[in-house]
C-alpha cells in the first residue's frame, strides 16, 4: 500500500520533470532545432496534422531550418502555420523548400527567455511539492484507518521527501542547462 504510494508519487514527479522538459525545448534559443517547429499544427485537407507529418524538417546548418513539404499544395499551409505562430520567424519560400533563417538572440532577449526558464522550472517545482502533499496525505488517511502504523508514517514521509528532492535537482539541472544553451552565442 505504502509502496504504490510512493511509486505513484515518484512516476508523477517524473513526469512534471519531462514535462518540463518538453515546454523548453519550443523556447527559441539562438542554434536552430527541428524541436522549434515540432509542436505547428498544419490545416492538411480540413484536419489539423502536425508539421512532422505533412513535410520533413531539417537543420540545414546551425541557424537555419529547411522544410520540405510532402506535397507541392502543401508549401503555402506551412507557410501559413509557421507565420500563424508565435515563434517569430519568417519563412522564405524558393519553390517546393521552405527555408526558416533563425536570427541571433539579443541580450534583452536572452534575459527574457532566462526569466521564462525560471518561472516555468518554478512552475514545475509546485507541481512536485504538491504531489509530496498528495502522497503525504494518502499516507496520513491509511494512519486514520488503522492501516498502518505511526512509524510507518515517519518512515514514508522521509522516503517521500527524498524522491521530492531528487525531483527538484532535476528540475533544477534542466533550467540550469536551458539558461547556458540560451546565453552561449
């Protein structure tokens, strides 16, 4: 019983850590990525498909993109997803290739992108101290019933709060890496 607790408070965490993962890799550092484009939504026929699967995307060098999408229809969809979304950037169109110039960050903006890395990292450290408390709770409610005894208790508690403070390092080692890719020019 105990156990499962922990275990589910544990993968949780974890998850809030990915999570965290995934939402930084979107944020525009100066070097181009395919993860830049990855989460565009292209009207594809009346459905919304995502980029990946409507055209390839390439790192042609290391500030640009190069999209070439699978059906020559398809150009001015993507053209319009990318101008449609909030990264910024302009695409340049010769033929069925469309190429996206990522232009140097400046300082300024380096400083914003920091602050944002810090709030979402903040962000997630909420989510994993508010599973602490879940799992806390649960354990306390199995004490109510009689289920377990008050060392059992203890013994989960501190068990708990050491997965809580793996998490965290995590959590801080990925903003920790975000914040150097973001201020290397």
């Amino acid at each position: 019983m105990l156990n499962d607790i922990k275990n589910d408070a544990q993968t949780r965490m974890n998850k809030s850590v990915e999570s965290l993962r995934h939402d930084l890799t979107k944020l525009r550092t100066g070097r181009a990525t395919t993860a830049l484009v990855d989460h565009l939504k292209v009207n594809y026929y009346g459905s919304d498909m995502p980029l990946t699967q409507v055209a390839s995307v390439v790192v042609s060098d290391a500030r640009s993109l190069t999209i070439t999408p699978w059906e020559k229809q398809m150009v001015s969809a993507v053209e319009k997803a990318i101008l449609g979304s909030d990264l910024g950037l302009t695409p340049n169109t010769a033929g069925t290739v469309i190429r996206i110039n990522i232009p140097a960050l400046t300082e300024e903006r380096r400083k914003d992108l920091s602050k944002v890395v810090h709030s979402n990292g903040e962000d997630s450290k909420v989510a994993i101290r508010n599973i602490r408390r879940d799992a806390n709770q649960q354990v306390k409610d199995l004490l109510k019933e009689k289920e377990v005894t008050e060392d059992d208790v203890r013994r989960s508690e501190e068990e708990i709060q050491k997965i809580t403070d793996k998490a965290i390092k995590d959590v801080d080692e990925v903003v920790k890496a975000k914040e150097q890719e973001l201020m290397a020019v």
